[in-house]
C-alpha cells in the first residue's frame, strides 16, 4: 500500500500498516501529530532549539517501540506522554546546566470553568496607560511560570494552553485526575500569589 493512498486512514490503520512491515508509513503520523508535539514541548520549554530536539527525539523512540504499542490509549495519548516526559527531562537539564528558560503566554488561555487562569490580550485600541499596566501584568506572569514548580508548570501548559481535559493529562502524564486538578489548582494559586505580592493582580 503506497503512502499517497494512505492520507484517509486513521492513526490506528496506520500502526497496523507499520506494524505489517511498511515503515515507511510511519511519516504520515510524525506529518499528522509533529505541530501539536512540538506546541506541547514549546510550551514547557519555551525554547525553539530545545522543543525541535525534544520532538526528535521524541518520535524517534515512538519509531524504535511502535510495535510495542497494544492501544490501551489513544495514540496521540501515549505519544504526547513521551513528548511531555522528553521535555521534562530536557527542562530538568536546562535547569541543572544553569540555562535560562523563559515561559510567555502569548494567548488567551483557553477553558470553560471559571477557576482558569486567563489573561486577554491588549487589543489595538488600548490606551497607552491601560497598555502599560497589562504589559507589566504580563511579563509578570511570564516570569512567575518560569519559576513555579515544573509539576505545577506542566499541567498548566497541557490544561490552559492546549487545552487538554482532565482525563487526557492523566494519561499522558500517568497519574490520577485527582493530582492532575489539585497540581492545576495549586499551579494557579501560587502563580496568582507571586503576582499578587508584586501588586499585579
């Protein structure tokens, strides 16, 4: 089965097609999953470089154990554990070599209760003053992410920035939903501390 009559078929088919001999298949999934990867990687690294390396490095072993793989999850579940667990070991280095990591927010962040974190971004309108102040707010958020523990930091980047459910961080990062929402619910408080102790918030 040629690659070009494969774009219809799902992650599943695909694996089953890897897994029956035709390796070659397996670039449609790194095509199909490589954006979503990378924002993942990016967002707990803050590191062009570093989140590039990471996604590498990533489906390389996705690659290597892909036969391995029985579906007792979605794919992109237990492919962005691997993702998620490459970026915190290349965070953990970061941190060790003394590198400097910087964590931005360049969105609103996404969610539907009200105890999100949510910060909306200045429009062209703003007056100068009100543009100032939110300027100030942010770059006080990008600062305080940076510093909050990285337990806390990762399921705010899978929650808030992309999005996941509860559920889906459990998975992929293999623990309960109940730590995924009372790390989510620590994360926001001490970031919301540390911005209140600057005064902004």
């Amino acid at each position: 089965m040629s690659s070009e009559n494969n774009s219809g078929l799902s992650d599943n088919e695909i694996i089953e097609d890897f897994k029956k001999g035709n390796l070659g298949i397996f670039s449609q999934l790194v095509e199909r999953h490589y954006l979503k990867a990378y924002q993942i990687a990016f967002g707990i690294l803050r590191s062009n470089e570093d989140a590039e390396e990471v996604v590498q490095d990533s489906f390389a072993k996705i690659h290597r154990v892909l036969n391995d793989f029985r579906g007792d999850s979605r794919f992109t579940t237990w492919m962005y554990r691997i993702v998620t667990n490459y970026a915190k070991n290349r965070y953990r280095w970061n941190k060790r070599r003394g590198s400097k990591q910087n964590f931005s927010i360049d969105a609103p962040v996404p969610g539907k209760d009200d105890s999100n974190l949510s910060f909306d971004l200045p429009g062209k309108e703003m007056n100068p003053l009100r543009g100032t102040s939110f300027n100030e707010l942010e770059k006080g958020v990008y600062r305080h992410l940076d510093a909050i523990s990285p337990l806390y930091r990762e399921v705010l980047v899978l929650r808030n920035l992309e999005g996941y459910s509860y559920e889906d961080i459990a998975q992929i990062l293999d623990c309960k939903i109940g730590t995924v929402k009372s790390r989510i619910a620590r994360g926001r408080e001490e970031l919301r501390k540390r911005l209140r102790d600057e005064d902004l918030i």
